[in-house]
C-alpha cells in the first residue's frame, strides 16, 4: 500500500523522538566529566569518540524508548529517510571541525558542538515543532559565548551547556502538543 508524504509525516509525528537526544544527553555529559578530570588531550579524544558514538548508542536506546530503530517490521518512512539525511549531513561537517582543530585544539568543543547541532534545524520542520530551532540557536549562542567567555574552561562548560540544551529539549518533547506547531 502506498501511502502518501503527508500520511507518512502524520505517521512519522507520533514518535517520541527521545533516543536520540537521550543519548546525546549521555554522550556530552561523559564529555563534560571527562573535561573535568582529564587533561585536554583525552578530552578532544573523548568528544571524536563519543559525538561519534551518539548514533549508535540511540540506535540502543530506541529499543528501551519504545522507538525501535531497526524494527524491520515497520513500513518505509520517507521522513526517517530524511532524517538519516541530516544526521549524515552533521556528521560531514567534521570535515570544517577536523581541520580547525588541527590549527587550534580548543576550537573542538566550538566546531564540534555547534556543528552536530545543525540537525536540529530540518528536525523542526520535519515535526512541524520550534523545539529544533530552540535547540540549535540556544545550543549555538551558548557555545559560542562560552567559547569566548571563558577559554580556559572550554572542554568543559561547552558539554554542560549542550547537556544543559538536551535537557529542556528532552522536556519539550515529552510534553509537546499538537497546538505547539510551527507556523511558518
């Protein structure tokens, strides 16, 4: 049976879209720690490897969600498509952070935590919901002004800023309602 973009949207809506920001949640918190305790080496370290293992610890949390990323059982969904879309287009953006950082080590946190944001944006649209436009411009002027407010503490006030910003998205989403679309 096929069915329409529009049925598919309304279909791809009544999810809780909570495994991903939960394990963005997790993976920037263990960033942040990491900031604190360790030198500056294993923190650039601990953000290559945890921002690049957010994907694959959401694709393990959806299965607790009740999101279920890899069911095989459900139909195609243009709108998961599209939004594996944008989670590549975050993850070419390393090509711009990887280069930055060669020149400046500190620039990672900026580079990196603005970047991977970006999804955010198209998400928004995707739901018909302002909660992506808060979460990437709250996330970018927060890590760009910590950046330069307080440059000695980067690999660490930039994390909990991002956790700080998963927070409230995570609350939004849990309580959004369908009165809150966004009205373009």
């Amino acid at each position: 049976m096929n069915r329409s973009l529009e049925e598919q949207r309304i279909e791809f809506l009544k999810q809780k879209f909570l495994a991903t920001p939960l394990s963005g949640l997790i993976v920037w918190t263990v960033i942040g720690i990491t900031g604190v305790f360790f030198s500056d080496f294993i923190s650039v370290w601990s953000i290559f490897i945890g921002t690049g293992s957010i994907v694959y610890l959401g694709l393990f949390l959806s299965k607790f969600t009740g999101e279920n990323f890899l069911d095989k059982s459900k139909p195609k969904n243009e709108f998961d498509t599209l939004f594996l879309f944008t989670a590549a287009q975050a993850i070419l953006v390393y090509s711009i952070a990887i280069p930055f950082f060669l020149i400046d080590y500190s620039s990672l946190p900026l580079s990196v935590g603005i970047l991977t944001g970006l999804m955010w944006l198209p998400f928004s649209w995707i739901i018909n919901h302002w909660v992506g436009i808060f979460h990437t411009l709250t996330r970018t002027i927060l890590v760009v002004g910590l950046w330069y407010l307080l440059p000695e503490h980067r690999f660490v006030v930039i994390p909990f800023a991002i956790v700080l910003v998963y927070i409230i998205t995570i609350l939004i989403l849990t309580n959004r309602k369908p009165s809150d679309k966004l009205t373009i």
